[in-house]
C-alpha cells in the first residue's frame, strides 16, 4: 500500500553541515551491550534500522579516551586506530543503505568509573559522582583543559576516518561539557566556572576546536539536556540553554535536544507508566525557536500522526528516536509502504536500558525478541524462512505473550497449519490483565500487535473458550504441539528469600490474595489495611500497592531487599514510582521478612536481626507477590502420564513447552523463548537453543605461541 | 432423516482491493477464502439437531467450482457427514438456487438450513428462491429453532428493533439461519486432515436459464462529499454543532 500523502514531510531529506539526511528518521545515540569491541553485532544491529528506512543511526556513548572508561557498563570506544577499524564496519553497512552514520564522542568526567583502564577522570570540580559509587574525579587546571580538549580533536578525526558523517559534542545526561555548563558541577571560580559565558567557555572552545578540525566534511551534533529537575544549580533552559543555542549555533550543526540529568535519566528515557509520547517536545520546540540549525529530539515517538504534527508544528525537524527503533527497527519503511497495522509499537517498559543499567549485557526487548540477535543468531525481525517442516501441523496451547509469538512466527514461517487454542475468551493470557494495572496501558501493546498479525495470517487459526486436555491434544491431529500455559503466582507465599513458604500463608482463604485473583479473577481485597509480600521484586509488588492506596485501602508494602521493586532500578521506573508509593500513603518497610501470617496479622523480622524479634503488622488483607511458579500441570501430564510414546502412536511427533510454563520470568523472556522456538522448529532438536555466534577474540595460536616462548625464553636466560 | 445445509465459499476481501483490467469483478490477488460465516451457523445448528435427536445424516451441498470445495472440506472437519457439489459458474442467487436444488431435491431432506446472506455479494435471496424452486414452506432470518425431528418446527424470526416472531412451520422447510443463534465448533487439525480425504460428491448442473443480472461494473465509490467543515474556537464548534444536532432530531 502506497503511503499516505501526509506522511511525505518524514520522507523529505534535510541538510546537516556538510551532509545530506535522506530523510528525517533517526536513531538517537542508544546502548547495546556490543560497542567497539564486538563491531559485527554493533554493525548488524545499526544497519537493520537503516535497512528499516532510517537515514542516519549513531552509535551509543563513544568513549574518547581511556579516562572516560565505563566499565562495567560497555560504551562504544574510539581510542585508538583498532577501534576505528571495528566501528569502520559499522559505518560501511550504514552507508550501504544509504544512511548516515553518527559518533556521540563522550567524556564522562566523574560518572566514568574507570574500572578497566584505571585511570583518573577529570572533571570541572572534585565532587564524587551522584550517579556511580565512589568514583572523584581529579579537579581539572588549565593544562587539563587543553588535554581533554584534543581528546575530542583526536577522537573525531578518528570517527572521519571510520567513516562517520556526524560526530557529537555529547552534553546531556550531565556528561563532561554539560557539567561546566551547570552550577551543579561546575564550582569553579575561574573564567571556566561562574558567570554563563564562562560556564560555557569549556563546551564552546571544544565544539569549536572540533568543527576546526574535522568540520568541513564532517557534520557537527551537539546534544544538550535542557532541564536537568533540580532547580536552581540544574542545568535550566532560560538562564543556560538557549543563551548556548544562540551562542555557539553558527558552528553548530544540528542540534540533539533532551532533558534530564544521568541520576533520574528515566526523565529522558521515560517509562510509559509516568509519560506519554513526545514529553519532551516544549523544550525541543524552545531550541527550535531559537536556532536556525536542524533539531532532532526523541520523545518514544511510534505514532506517525504525532511525528509530523512535531514537524508541521516547528517543534522538530527530525523525528529521532531510541526504544521504537528498538522495538520496529522497520518503523519509518512501513510508515512508507503504509502499513502502520505491522509496526511493532515500544510499549515503554525500559527493559532494553535494563541491560545497559545491570552493566552491559545485550540489548533486550519486549516487543522485539529478534533485538540483539541480529548477528549472532542472524535473525532478521521481517523476513522469515520457510521452515523445513512446513508440511506439519502445529497446535500452541494457551495465547499468552509466548503461545502468540511462537504461533506467530510459526505462521510466518509457513507451517501448514498452527492452530492457536485458548481456554480464555480471547488472546492475551497474563497481558489481558496487567495492562490494567495503574500506568501500564501501553504495554497492551503486546497482545494488540500480535493479535493483528495472527488475524492476517491465513496458516494460523486462533480458537477460544478451549480448554484443551491431554487427550483431546493426543487426539487433535498435530504433530507438533507446543505447550505455553503460562504460570501462576504462589499462594503459599512460597519465596525466594526463606526458599520456604510461609507459615499460615494460603491464598483460598478470603482475605489472603494472589495478583491474578485480585486482577483476573476480581476477588476483592476485604477491610482497610492491606500488607503486600514483595519478595518479586520488580512491578507487580508496587502496582498492586498503588491501585490499592488509589482504591483508598491503607497499604503497607513488604521488602526483604533494601529497597523496594529493585528491577525498577534498572527500568528507571523506581524514583518516580516512589515518588508516588510516598504521596498515596503507602508504608514501605524494607529488610523484612514476614514469618507467620494469622488472621489480622503478618509477623516479620528485619533480615539482619540475629535475634529475630518478632514485628507484628494488624492487617485486614494480605496480598502474596512472594514468587511465580509454571503452569505445567498439563506438560506433565503429557510427558508423564500419556508418554511421548502413546502421543507418536497418535501421530504428534513432538511436545515442547515454552515461556512461563517453562520458568516464569519477564514477559521479553517468555516472547523471546516463543520467538526461538518458531525460529529453530526444524533445526536437529529444536528443546535445545542452536549455538549462537560468540564474537569473541580467539587466539591466534602462532601469536600467542611465540609471546609464550618469549616469556619462558626469559625466564630460561635468567632475565626474570 | 436427513439435514441439508446449503453453503458458499465467500470471498473475503482485505483493507486494500484491485480489480480485474475489465473491471467486472475484484482481482483475485487480493482475495482470500472463507466458509461463508452465517452458513457456518446452519452447518452449527444441523450438527446440533443431529447431536440432540442421536440420529441424522447432515449433508453440506455448495454450487461452484473446485475451489469452492473448501467451504465443504470445512462442513466436513466441523462434523458434517456427506458433502455434494454442483459443478457451476453461477454467481446469481436465482441460478445459484436452481443449481442446488438440482442437489437438494434429490436427497429428499426433513430440512434444509442456508446462511440469511453470503458475506461477499450479500443478496439475502439464494434461500428464498431455493425454497419456491423445491416448493417447500420457508421462514427467514433465524434466531432460534425447536424441533423435534419430524411435523412442525417453532421458529424464531428476528424482526427490527429486537422483535422476535415466533412462527410454526411444518417441515420439510428451508429455513435461513441468522448468525448468533450458535457459536459454530471449530475443527481439530485431525478432522480438517480426514475431511481433506473425504468423497465429494460431483453433481452435473442443469442446463441454466439466462442469470438473474449480470456485473457491469465493479469500483470504488468516490468520497463522498458534503461534509460540513466547521470553524471557529472549541466553544463556538460546540454551539455549531447542537445547533445541527437539534436541527436533525427533528
């Protein structure tokens, strides 16, 4: 289907310096856990986005220099000629598809920890930083200045010559230039610190020096937070922002434009549970107002109605983003082909930066399992084999999110027939409900997006109101059946932090209850004061307290770890969400345990306290996020009781079982193992993942023989 | 005791249509098929009788081509016991209706069950016209049927407005089921696999009169216009708009 006319604007090219965009899609600088030192799961993973129409991709953060080493967090790096030569690789898929590639050149001054280089950052002024532990910098003189300075020079003529076209003078996230920008950082009292112009001396000299050096062919980003939320020491629009537009625009050649410091980042990359689409277009707009240069923003932007009433409103010229291109790396080519029924929406959850916040493992992503995996498993998120059991017929049970993933794939791959069967009423499974949990109606997304898929699939049925049993699936004509009967919160308050149940705890009891009683089944939370055991750990503990505060009940929410929902740390979901545990009254007890459960009362200890002093919170109701558990009663029964070997007399081939009825984790996981079950269902013993590509340095054995004989060499000269 | 179900393999068109160069009917690229949806609830409801009354044989008769033979295939995974086909390139309803009864009259069937409408050309006629050409008594638009098998059966019509009409019928009749009066049973990958083995029968269509009308033309209708733009600040649209409102409630 041909675009709608509409949509042309995104499709415009624009000029940045010396460069031209081909078009206003960009993917702003995002982590992946690869950087330079895995170059073809970096390139595969960029150029899938451009092959996706995107008409420039940047890399993550791109560290200049060893003194600005995020260990354990992976950075890209252009230190020295090696790393040009991996991120080279990168820019050359890029342009093989015509887009632009992007370099955010990054000194982290006090924020870099420095824990494989060792060196020392500097920074503006000796304050640890209010984000990494324990990491001071080294107060920086003149000479400090001019030294960091060409770091920038050299790390750019780096990027020229791996081939980039745009290199960054990175700011936001209160990185290196930002932080002489800022009061808060910058307490220095010579001309690099006090009066604007002076705060600004080190950012502009530095843009200046690298426009100098690399500027006639080489376009020029600079990306500034216009708002750091901390009052008056903060970075702040009027008094810092826009003098710095119109101070350093002529040599400036599109600007990036956020908001947030790097301790609350979640402002910037912002959860769907506190903000819609495009937060931050006033201040993008602002900057707009103000410069004659091209503005690019993020703002989760998935909608392409919102992206040109960004443009057509003078808030944007370029619609940049990060976690959609995350989730549909083909975003803008099906704005282009018209097909907005196949984008696959974020849905806002920041699982992907969980990664980057837990220190570098590879990207994930909800919607998208083939994020990540583009390399090393060579998956390709919109083009699919035909598998080379097509010939068989598949029955999934249970459409939760990884029954309608697998089925999906399944039915892309062109298997005969996938019969998708539901005991339930409709597709979703565990995503029918906790979409309705306060905040997260985006994350609706995942059932929306594949029920329309399934529906357009002419392979795949989808039936409801089945309840399957092992011998209605013994006798249903599959020879392939999957099980994905999802799993189901504990209600003995069985947990990971006793490895125990606990005493009294049974959720058949009227006031003791589980999250999907209270949100499936609606049981109702009887009296006043309600106590949440949370030994789960990410959303569903505050979720639930949440809802029940708003539904005017007296919560008390119960940790034993020291603060509570601890994946939220890595979502950036936490500070806001405690913000609003705080408001509604909810009483946060941490390093607790509860050890008996009795009507009108839970019994805890603080986990530290040898002597166990029994704490007594009255209670009228007990909610139990302790733990989750499979549901697998019905693969058991299929591998246990039928027997593979009565199933083959009936023809099924093969049992498998997938997602939380295999091990309940994250919904990304229970998509992903759907995902590569469809993707590997015709490989030699599809239970068992195929190996994947490990981009590793393998020894080269005559190199490394001869530095092993050189090292004995001396040891037998008596040199050692 | 016998049931005939006569059905139709609708097509099934997507949000994007092309049409054939002569412009008389939608290309077949941007086609896909279907047992037609109400024909699917009278297969239902013959499936049912059969399962209430222990006995009764229940045969899907279509008029069309080979393709066609899928909407049976479908009768035949949901349960149905035989399956005719008329070998015909009918697409009236009068000519659809004689080429079935040329299948129906012979089967001598207690009751023939048709969908209210084919989901694709949707003339609501087929089973009407099939009900003369039999010369059996016929009710229409079906929501709820009592019978026990043999003499008078009490049906319930579904009239505007959520009226119901009872009315008694004696059988043999045609009835034309309307959706909603069941959930239609789904087929197990097993029986869609044994119906695909499953003897149709071929029957010879009668030498046809003329069609009852013929296509001459297939397209988009053009927007259509007349909307009313209105202007002004949220407060004065608003007042716009009662007054057009009050204007039509008249």
């Amino acid at each position: 289907m041909a675009r709608d006319p509409k949509y042309d604007i995104l499709f415009e090219p624009i000029k940045l310096g010396p460069k031209t965009m081909k078009n206003r899609f960009y993917q702003i600088p995002h982590c992946n856990g690869f950087g330079s030192e895995k170059p073809l799961s970096q390139a595969f993973f960029r150029s899938m986005k451009a092959e996706g129409g995107y008409g420039a991709c940047c890399t993550e953060y791109c560290s200049i220099s060893p003194e600005s080493d995020d260990t354990h967090r992976v950075s890209a790096r252009l230190w020295d000629d090696d790393d040009v030569t991996n991120l080279s690789v990168m820019c050359e898929m890029l342009h093989g598809y015509g887009a632009l590639a992007a370099a955010e050149l990054w000194y982290g001054g006090p924020h870099a920890p420095c824990m494989e280089s060792r060196c020392v950052p500097r920074a503006p002024s000796q304050i640890p930083s209010d984000f990494e532990h324990l990491t001071y910098p080294k107060q920086m003189d003149k000479d400090d200045i001019r030294a960091v300075q060409k770091m920038y020079v050299d790390a750019a003529k780096r990027a020229r010559t791996a081939g980039f076209d745009i290199v960054y003078v990175y700011g936001s996230h209160s990185y290196l230039p930002q932080q002489f920008l800022t009061p808060y950082y910058n307490k220095r009292t010579d001309e690099y610190g006090g009066s604007f112009v002076n705060r600004a001396r080190f950012w502009r000299e530095t843009i200046e020096q690298v426009k100098d050096a690399v500027g006639h062919d080489t376009a020029i980003a600079v990306r500034m937070s216009c708002d750091m939320f901390m009052g008056e020491p903060g970075t702040q629009l009027e008094r810092d922002c826009l003098p710095f537009v119109e101070l350093v625009d002529d040599i400036v050649d599109v600007w990036d434009i956020n908001v947030s410091g790097i301790s609350e980042w979640g402002e910037d990359a912002t959860p769907s549970r506190f903000y819609p689409s495009g937060r931050m277009l006033p201040w993008q707009h602002a900057v707009k107002k103000v410069s004659k240069k091209p503005v690019l923003g993020v703002g989760r932007f998935t909608n392409p109605d919102l992206m040109i009433s960004a443009i057509n409103g003078g808030q944007l010229d370029i619609i940049a983003t990060c976690r959609p291109s995350i989730a549909d790396p083909w975003l803008p080519r099906k704005i282009d082909e018209g097909r907005l029924d196949d984008i696959r929406e974020c849905i806002g959850c920041n699982v992907c930066i969980s990664r980057w916040e837990i220190g570098g493992p590879p990207v994930i992503c909800t919607q998208n399992a083939t994020a990540g995996e583009e390399y090393r498993r060579g998956w390709h998120p919109e083009i699919f084999t035909k598998a080379k059991n097509a010939d068989n017929d598949v029955l999934v049970i249970g459409a939760g999110p990884a029954g309608m993933e697998c089925a999906m794939i399944l039915g892309k791959r062109g298997m005969r027939r996938v019969h998708l069967v539901e005991a339930d009423d409709d597709m979703g499974g565990i995503m029918r409900w906790i979409p309705q949990l306060p905040g997260l109606g985006e994350w609706g997304r995942i059932v929306n997006y594949r029920k329309i898929q399934i529906n357009k699939l002419k392979n795949v049925e989808f039936h409801a109101n089945q309840r399957l049993d092992a011998n209605a699936i013994k006798t249903y004509g599959a020879e392939i059946v999957i099980v994905a009967t999802g799993g189901y919160w504990a209600t003995d308050g069985l947990n990971g932090a006793t490895h125990d149940v606990i005493a009294g705890a049974d959720a058949s009891l009227s006031w003791q209850l589980t999250p999907e009683q209270i949100m499936a089944e609606g049981k109702k939370v009887p009296g006043k004061k309600v106590l949440i055991v949370d030994n789960d750990g990410y959303f569903m503990g505050v979720s639930l307290a949440e809802k029940l505060a708003m539904e005017g009940k007296k919560v008390t929410i119960m940790s034993h770890q020291a603060h509570i929902a601890k994946y939220m740390d890595f979502t950036l979901e936490s500070p806001n969400q405690n913000r609003k545990l705080h408001k509604l009254g909810v009483e946060i007890v941490v390093e607790h345990y509860p050890t008996k459960i009795e009507q009108g009362k839970v019994h805890a200890v603080h986990v530290f306290d040898e002597e166990a002093h029994d704490k007594v919170w009255e209670v009228d109701a007990v909610v139990l996020v302790t733990q989750r558990r499979s549901n697998e009663a019905l693969y058991r029964e299929l591998k246990d009781k039928v027997g593979f070997s009565e199933l083959k007399k009936e023809g099924v081939n093969a049992v498998y079982r997938i997602g939380d009825c295999v091990a309940p984790r994250l919904i990304a996981d229970a998509i992903f193992d759907g995902h590569r079950l469809a993707r590997e269902i015709d490989s030699p013993n599809p239970e068992e993942p195929l190996p994947y590509k490990r981009e590793r340095r393998v020894i080269n054995m005559a190199g490394a023989k001869a530095e092993i004989d050189e090292h004995m060499a001396a040891i037998h000269a008596g040199v050692r | 005791m016998k049931i005939v179900v006569c059905v139709k393999l609708v097509k099934v068109v997507g949000d994007e249509v092309e049409f054939t160069a002569d412009g008389l009917d939608v290309d077949s690229d941007y086609l896909e098929h279907a047992l037609n949806e109400w024909d699917a609830c009278a297969v239902e409801e013959a499936l049912r009788i059969r399962e209430r009354l222990g006995q009764a044989e229940v045969i899907a008769v279509t008029a069309g081509d080979k393709k066609s033979e899928e909407a049976l295939r479908r009768c035949l995974a949901m349960g149905a016991d035989r399956a005719v086909r008329v070998d015909s390139a009918v697409t009236d309803p009068i000519s659809t209706a004689n080429a079935l009864a040329s299948a129906v009259a012979p089967e001598s069937p207690d009751l023939v069950l048709c969908g209210v409408q084919s989901s694709d050309s949707v003339q609501g006629s087929t089973g009407t016209a099939l009900s003369e050409l039999l010369g059996l008594p016929r009710v229409a638009v079906v929501k709820k049927l009592e019978w026990s098998g043999a003499g008078p059966a009490t049906v319930h019509r579904e009239l505007e407005g959520g009226l119901v009409d009872v009315v008694e019928v004696d059988t043999p009749a045609v009835l034309t089921i309307q959706t909603g009066i069941n959930q239609p049973r789904y087929a197990t990958l097993r029986a869609i696999k044994l119906a695909e083995q499953q003897e149709i029968t071929l029957v010879t269509a009668p030498a046809g009169g003329d069609p009852a009308y013929r296509v001459r033309r297939m397209f988009t209708p053009p927007k259509g216009e007349g909307a009313q733009m209105l202007k002004g600040n949220p407060s004065e649209i608003a007042s716009q708009i009662a007054v057009i409102i009050k204007e039509r409630l008249k």
